[in-house]
C-alpha cells in the first residue's frame, strides 16, 4: 500500500491554544509555523496543521491510537487540568472511560470544540472482549454535560 495520510489543516479559533492544548495532552510538541499553519506531529508522521479562523467552526473528529502507558499519562494530564472527559463519543457518560477491544478509551474536547479521542486498541481488534462495552469511572476527573451534539 503506497498511500499515507500526512497532513490536514485543523481550524481553530486560535491556533497556538490549540496546538499548544493538543500536544500539552497528548505528549507530543508543537512544530515551528509554517505560514499561517502551527504543526503537531504524530509518531506515525501526520501532520495537524492548526490554522486560526473567524468563521463557525463545524466539529471534526481526531483520534489517537496510543499505548497503555501514554494512555495512563494522558488520562492523568486531563485530570490534572480538569479537563472534561467521556467514555463515549455522544457525551453520555461524562468523568468515565471506555474499555472497548478490551483496551481504554477516552473523549474530551479541545479549545475549539473538536471531539478528541485517545484509545489504546483500534476499533474491532477485539470485540468478544469481556471488557467491551464497559466503562469505568475516574476518580477526580472532571464532569461535564456539555458535550456538543
Ligand atoms: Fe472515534
């Protein structure tokens, strides 16, 4: 397969917040500008090109396949900084995590309303889990009912 994803343009209502947010979260580090872009690179070399608009921005989805390890770091910073969290993508479940393919997952928004979500196994890998389908609270984790739908 000779094809890859490398790059695409995240809008923002101020890119440094959320470049700064996402790779604060996640672990990783914000790149140097590049024109009216600031880059957050993935291990797996994608590029998010964070770019500053004053239009509506519609949410997007982005999700980030991490290890149990990262997983447990970047729970700990959303804790930490009190950012909301939900085991599900519709905002149902707030101050919990999922453990589908028997791996965990995790919701929370950035600055500008995206829907990001880290997860430790991809969807599918392990359906017949027993742990698929349950979710888990987070001691000190921040709730919140505002999840935009
Ligand atoms: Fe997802």
């Amino acid at each position: 397969m000779a094809v890859q994803f490398n790059h695409t343009i995240i809008l923002s209502r101020d890119r440094e917040k959320s470049a700064q947010f996402l790779a604060e979260i996640l672990g990783l580090s914000v790149g140097r500008p590049f024109g009216p872009f600031l880059p957050v690179v993935t291990a797996n070399g994608v590029t998010l090109d964070f770019l500053t608009v004053g239009t509506d921005i519609p949410m997007q989805h982005y999700a980030f396949l991490v290890s149990e390890e990262e997983f447990d770091r970047i729970l700990a910073r959303l804790v930490q900084q009190k950012v909301p969290i939900w085991a599900d993508p519709h905002g149902q479940e707030p101050g919990r995590i999922n453990r589908n393919d028997g791996g965990r997952g995790v919701y929370f928004l950035d600055p500008s309303g995206h829907g990001m979500e880290a997860f430790t196994r991809p969807y599918g890998s392990d359906p017949s889990s027993p742990l698929h389908g349950v979710t888990e609270e987070v001691p000190g984790a921040a709730v919140s009912d505002k999840f935009p739908r």
